[in-house]
C-alpha cells in the first residue's frame, strides 16, 4: 500500500489524538487503556514534528526508527517502548479507517517481544533509604506526598495507575487506628492500610490542606497527589502524571543510590514482603488486585505452585 493513502485530515493534530482516545472509548476501552494509547499517540506526533515529517508520509522504516529513539535516546524500558509500538500502531490503523484506506502502512511493523524479567529485588533497607530520601525532600510538602507515595507503592503494592488515580475521597479514615482506601479500576477493591501508609497519609493529607489546596484554588480536583514543577517546586499543579510518577521515581533512586528504582521494583517488593509478613497468597491477591495466582511465583522468580 502506498503511503498517500491515508489522508490525514487538515485539522489540529491534537484534535486528531484527542478524536481517536474518543473513538477507544465508544469501543468500550477501559479509561487506563483510553490515556496510554492517547498519551503514546501525542508522543509520536510530537517526535514527527520535532523531526520534519509529515504525518501522512510515515512509513514503516520510521516507527522503527522511533523505536530506537526510546530504547536509546530516551532509555525507555523494554515493555514500554512496546507500549508505545502498540499505541501508535492503533492511531494509525483509526488513522487508516477515518480516511477509508485498506490498511496502516504500519501493520508491518512487528511488535517487540514482552519483557518478562523482572527488576533486581529490593530488600527492606533500600525500601528504608528511599523512604528516608523522600522525607529529606524539599519544600516539606514535596516530601510528605513523595512519602506517602513510596509507602503506597512499597508497602501496600498500588500499581502507577491506581496511585496517579486515588482521590482523597478513596481514603475511608475516621482518625481511629485503622483506615481503608478504595482503589478503582477493573481490580476495584478496598484495602485495609498499614499503620506506617495510614500515618504517612494522614501527615500527607494534613500539608496538603493546610498549604496547598487554597494555593490550586478552582484548579483543585481532589486529587490525591499533586505535582510540584520547577528547581524549587514552585509551580502546584493539580495531578500527577505516570511520566510525573516516573520521574519522581527516578529522582529518588538517584539520591539513594538504587538505579533501578521503579512502581514495578516496588511492587514486586510489596508482594515478597507480604509472604514475608506470612499473608497468605489469597489474601496477597485479593490486597494487590492480581488476577492469578501465578503472579505471586512470578514476584518470588519462581515457577513454584502455590497452594491457597
């Protein structure tokens, strides 16, 4: 198939982007799929600007040669950089079907192999040092939230999506001893907190309406966690996103020394520490949302049955 067979309307490419994410979700998508393969799809006109070329003139030679741009000049991880193949892969076959072409020019592209490895385990005093990291943050809100995140994601195992997504409404506390959160999403489940998350939480939250939420003022959406910008986080705004996630996630583990740091590290820590603690596997999948019990073999790196 010939290129210029796909016409890709003159309109506000954003309005492109934004018109396929509409399109997954009258397909009935799940919302986290809806933003990843939108999110991977602005992505890839942003790199087709920033390198002259038309939308309508790519070919297969250049998603693999953005392909490359990721795993090397971005240094993305395996499974993400076939993340975004996927998603781009999808705006084109929407791009293909709005214009009535036959096919994508970018079905040859092959999908790269999953990545089933998983990161180095971190053990319990590496956990310690990055929560000791994050506390030393600055300003002191910064560091109450990149608290309460660490504890989430290592204590409780949240996925990226599940703590970007929290509202302060998902946090069931009354002030007692114990305290819930509701997790949303297609492994919705409510989850009894540890006393460490429900006081980091607690300290979290306390910043956050004493200095932040009349600074967001109708920018405020109730979210969670918030993102702080620039040298000195002087800019609030009103959400993280998973890039935002990822950095935060980064910049901890290059002040603690961890070079592998990650929501994935710290959820595969999360369920080691739960066998740990003597939880058993039923429980472990019911408090992380995991679908089969496989996965629990699959955080310990082995093929061992478990038994429920």
């Amino acid at each position: 198939m010939k290129n210029d067979q796909i016409q890709i309307p003159k309109l506000n490419l954003e309005q492109s982007v934004k018109a396929f994410g509409d399109s997954l979700r009258e397909r009935g998508k799940q919302p986290a799929t809806v933003d990843s393969y939108r999110r991977d799809a602005a992505r890839f006109v942003e790199y087709l600007s920033e390198n002259s070329i038309t939308p309508g003139d790519v070919s297969p030679e250049i998603l693999v040669a953005y392909q490359d741009y990721l795993s090397h000049t971005c240094q993305e991880r395996e499974n993400t950089v076939r993340r975004a193949v996927i998603g781009v892969r999808q705006f084109y076959r929407y791009l293909a079907a709005t214009s009535h072409a036959s096919n994508s020019p970018l079905d040859a592209v092959s999908i790269p192999p999953r990545d089933e490895s998983l990161a180095k385990v971190l053990d319990d005093d590496e956990v310690e040092d990055v929560v000791a990291v994050a506390g030393a943050g600055s300003p002191p809100s910064k560091a109450a939230r990149d608290v309460a995140l660490v504890g989430l994601l290592a204590w409780e195992g949240l996925k990226a999506t599940e703590s970007i997504g929290l509202l302060w409404s998902d946090l069931i506390d009354s002030g007692g001893k114990h305290a819930s959160l509701h997790i949303g999403g297609n492994r919705e489940r409510v989850i009894n907190l540890e006393e460490r998350t429900r006081e980091n939480l607690r300290n979290w939250r306390d910043h956050y309406h004493r200095h932040l939420k009349t600074a967001l003022g109708s920018k405020e959406r109730g979210r969670m966690f918030v993102s702080f910008k620039g040298r000195d986080a002087g800019t609030l705004l009103p959400e993280i996103t998973r890039h935002g996630l990822k950095f935060i996630m980064y910049e901890l583990g290059e002040k603690s020394g961890i070079n592998h740091l990650n929501t994935e590290s710290l959820r595969h820590f999360a369920v080691n520490r739960q066998l740990a603690l003597g939880r058993s596997p039923e429980d472990i999948m019911r408090h992380l949302g995991l679908r089969r019990l496989g996965n629990i073999a699959k955080h310990m790196g082995t093929q061992t049955n478990l038994d429920v």
